[in-house]
C-alpha cells in the first residue's frame, strides 16, 4: 500500500466539493488532495444544457442508485441519479438556480444551525455569483458562478407568467432577490451556452495551481482514525490500494447519498446498526444517515392548439440541427435548459412562505426524454417544498462498492397527500386563465376524469417523481444534539480532524433545487476550516406577504 500526505483531502469533486478545492487551495499554502471516484466532464451531453436528460441516465456519469420499493407508491423504486464525474450532481442536474428561501435558513438557525441565519448565507450567496439580470443589491456580480436567464422566445413562457397573474398571485423580476414568492423568469447555471457547473466555475481555473492535486477514478473507502481524530483516508484506484494522510482534515463533500455512507464505512454511526452490516463501531453518532429528505413533483400537462411547442423539435434531424448549431455556433435550442418560466406560491393561508414550486416548460414531456403525448403541448413541473417525511441513508453491508439501502419514505405523512391535491388543483385554475385561450388543448395528465380526491390520489400514487433532490443524512445542529451529526462549523461531533460540507449536513430541505445551497455550503464551509470570520451579516429585510396570515395570495 503506497502513502501519501497533504494538509487536507477533500472527497467528492460535486457542487461542494469543488469549491473546497479552489478555495483551500487558493493561497497557495496548504496542499490539497481532491479525490473524486467519476471521470472527466468533457463531452456534449454534459457540456450542452438542452442535453440534460441524457447524463444522468449514462452509467458513466451516474452512480446509479436506486431507493427502496415505497409503499405508499404501490411499491414502486425511483431513481436516485447522482453524479459520478467531475463536477458531481451539478455535471448531470437541470441547472436550474435556486438558492432558497430566506425563511429556509432562519429555519436551520433556530433548527441549532448557528450562524446560518439568512442575514449570514446571504453575503457569501453573493460571493459565489455573477449574476446577469437579477436584481440590484441582492445578487453577486463577480462570483465564479454565472447565473443566467433564457430568452424565453416561446410565447408560453409569458402566457404562464401572466396567467399567474390574472390568478391574483404575484410578481417576482427575481425569485432569488428580495421576493420569492410570485411568478416570473427562471434562473439557470449555464454561461455562453455552456453547462456551468461547479467544475466550470471553480476547479477547473485552480487545478492550474502546483498545489492541488485531483485524483479522479478513485474510490475513497474508508476514512482513517486514530483515536478520535481523522488522519486521513484510503482509496482504491487502478486494483491498488493508497493511503493518503490529511496532517490538517479530511473534508467529506461526496452527497447526501455517500457521505454517510462513508461515515459509516469507517464505523461513524449508530452502533447496533454499524454492527449488522459488518462494521466495527468506532464512534457512535445515531444520526449518521438518517433524517433523508427529498422533493416529489409530478407533471401537469395541457395540449397545446398551436404548434409552437419544443415537441416539433424531438425529431431526429431537429436534434441533429440543434446539436451542430450549439456545437459550431453556441446558439438556438441547445444553449438553454428550457426552464425559462417559474413560480414559487403559497399553498393556504397560514403558510408564511411559498412552499409549492412550478418549472414551466413548453413541451409535454418526462424528465427522461420521453414524450408522453404525441402531440403538442406544455407542463408545469409542481411538487410541495415542504414534506414532513423523512427516510435514511443505511449501509447493506461492510463493501465499499456495495450500494446503500436508501430509503426516502415518500408520502408518510397523510399532509402530503393533500399538499399534492393542491397542487394539482392550483395548477389547473393557472392553465385555465384568460393567458392560455389561445393555447389550451384537452388536458393530457392527470386528466380531465381525475376529479375526486381519490382519482387525484391514484394519479398521485403513479406519477410523482423524485426532483433529485435528496439531502439531511449528516444533519448540522448544536454540539449537544443527539440526532445532529455535524456542529455549525461543519465538524463532525465529537471527533477531531472531520467535516462534513454538502448538501448532507442541511437540517431541512430548502424550497427549490439545491445545487445553489450546496456551492453556498462549500464557501462557507472553507472559511470555517481556514480558521476566518465569517463574511459580516446582512441586514437586507426579504419580502414577505404582509397578508400571509389571511389570504394564500
């Protein structure tokens, strides 16, 4: 077994991860190990946004997990896609650009997480951003991430818009501003065309740096304890096995899926549970792995009268078109995501926050590619932000190559059955306004037969899908919480040496896609384990529906 010794070692090349690389790495002090067990990000169906269905369904770039058979799915196993490749989930994600409510964080705060208030994410939120089109005061300008904005050419994009508010809800010029709640533009990580992930935007100019070294197809086994301190870990790559020693902290960035599979490979965990899968116990920390959550969504989707839709472009030879056009020109349909449109509502009144999302897309198709309609039409992506489920992330057994049992628990709770019937019938009252009359076909799901909560249900039990977006096994709370995992520095408890920083440590799940909470985890991580003040607070108030309490919009 060969050796080798860094100041730190940071494990997984992910959204997180990356950052941890290029800021550790940036004074040009301390050596940095970057392991990651993917390849390289190169190639279109990364690198193209319209692409984005493809990657995460390629065994090359996905680690291929499967949850559990859910009951209250008629046992249905959805797919849980993470990235294995540079750049992790944000190399194979929609690249839509979330970073949460402010109400979110205040949660975590008063959840133990402090010092992760709003006022405090809200300046390192700008210090990871350039923004282009948000609003003034509230967004980053000069950050490694670009965030953009599609063209939003194709009528529907404002016809849904609008729709919203002929409904009575609100506008937002920016959802990642001042105000969430409302509807408007949508915000993607994609910069000249290009896929701009984590990879793009922050390893990729440090790896240029003497100091940091990237390791990819490498497969991190264990972490090293002596005692009660971590000294570094063990990794397979290439059939040999190699130590490498970390004389600072290991930092583990690889997900919510296998950072606490990691943690409890090298006997961080529950005890009795470690011991069944053929662990030796060295550190007892019951929350390892549990407190799983996730977002579900399901499609809405309408006919469409007019044949403007993305439909008449899934032929072969249009996508043919699009791929030279992106390819030569960095231009046309290839360069966007094609989520252009969003809202974030409120589902009652009674509910401070937004706690619904839409993505609004012109075309009727799944996540996968798949049309399910021939025929022209538009979806609205809609799922509740806030389930009160939650499921666990637990080791099958002692082999590091072994998948884990993952378990999400899907609609548990009786809420959430109700919350997805609003939903539904929200959606609907949207599509049914004035701005869609010239576009309005038949309703293609869930049907116009679908009335009845139980219909609704049926559609519910068939057709929700995982949005991807599973975090909280390695749950951040204060030192003497005995479900918390990590303490508001990202250090794991009670051990020395150790940290956690991705979307695994988040205490509740944030409203939105998490790609953008997770860079803020790793920026703000990094300055914790460089010993800095944090960025100063904010003291910017966000926007909240001054009739929050009486009326849902």
């Amino acid at each position: 077994m060969s050796a080798e010794s860094y100041d730190y070692i940071v494990v997984g090349a992910g959204s997180a991860g990356c950052v941890l690389a290029e800021r550790l790495s940036a004074e040009g002090r301390h050596r940095v190990l970057l392991l990651e067990h993917g390849g390289s990000d190169a190639g279109p169906f990364i690198q193209m946004p319209a692409a984005l269905s493809y990657p995460m369904n390629m065994k090359r770039y996905d680690w291929g997990y499967r949850a559990e058979p859910e009951p209250q799915l008629g046992g249905r196993s959805l797919a849980c896609p993470r990235g294995k490749v540079i750049g992790g989930s944000s190399s194979i994600n929609g690249m839509v650009y979330v970073r949460g409510h402010a109400c979110d964080f205040d949660g975590w705060e008063a959840a133990g997480a402090a010092g992760w208030g709003y006022r405090h994410v809200l300046p390192y939120y700008k210090r990871l951003e350039s923004s282009h089109g948000g609003e003034a005061g509230w967004r980053g300008e000069a950050g490694p991430l670009h965030v953009t904005r599609g063209p939003r050419a194709n009528p529907l994009y404002e016809a849904f818009v609008e729709a919203g508010r002929q409904a009575g809800y609100e506008l937002t010029a920016d959802y990642n501003g001042a105000k969430q709640e409302g509807f408007g533009p949508m915000e993607m990580t994609v910069w000249r065309g290009n896929r701009w992930s984590a990879a793009k935007a922050y390893l990729e100019p440090a790896l240029k740096r003497p100091n940091l070294r990237l390791v990819s197809r490498a497969l991190v086994q264990r972490v090293l304890l002596e005692g009660k301190r971590a000294v570094g870990v063990e990794y397979r790559r290439g059939g040999r096995l190699i130590l490498a020693r970390a004389t600072r902290e290991v930092v583990l960035a690889a997900g919510a899926i296998n950072s606490p599979k990691l943690l409890q490979l090298s006997g961080i965990g529950d005890p009795a549970r470690l011991k069944a899968a053929g662990v030796a116990p060295l550190h007892a920390l019951p929350g390892v792995g549990e407190n799983l959550q996730d977002h579900l969504e399901l499609y809405v989707q309408q006919a469409c009268t007019q044949p403007i839709t993305l439909y008449s472009q899934l032929n072969l030879l249009s996508k043919a078109r699009i791929g030279a056009e992106w390819l030569f020109f960095k231009r046309g349909h290839g360069t966007s995501n094609h989520f252009e449109s969003a809202a974030f509502i409120r589902s009652k009144a009674g509910v401070r926050y937004p706690d619904i999302q839409f993505h609004f897309l012109p075309v009727a198709i799944r996540y996968d590619g798949k049309a399910p309609a021939k025929t022209h039409g538009f979806q609205a992506h809609v799922g509740p932000m806030r389930s009160k489920s939650r499921g666990w992330v637990r080791l099958r057994s002692a082999d590091p190559e072994a998948a884990p049992e993952i378990r999400f628990n899907y609609l548990s709770q009786p809420e959430d059955w109700a919350d997805f019937r609003a939903c539904i019938r929200l959606t609907r009252e949207i599509f049914a306004q004035s701005a869609f009359d010239a576009y309005r076909g038949r309703e293609i799901a869930p049907g116009p037969e679908a009335e009845s909560d139980a219909a609704l249900d049926d559609f519910i039990r068939e057709a929700v899908e995982s949005a991807y977006h599973p975090c909280g096994t390695c749950r951040m709370g204060a030192a003497d919480d005995p479900k918390a995992v990590v303490d508001p520095e990202c250090r794991v408890i009670g051990l020395e040496g150790l940290r956690v920083a991705d979307s695994a440590i988040f205490p509740q799940i944030t409203n939105g896609n998490l790609n953008g909470p997770s860079i803020l985890v790793g920026e703000k991580a990094s300055d914790h384990i460089l010993g800095r003040d944090p960025l100063p607070p904010s003291n910017q108030e966000p926007w909240i529906h001054p009739d929050w309490e009486s009326a849902q919009r």
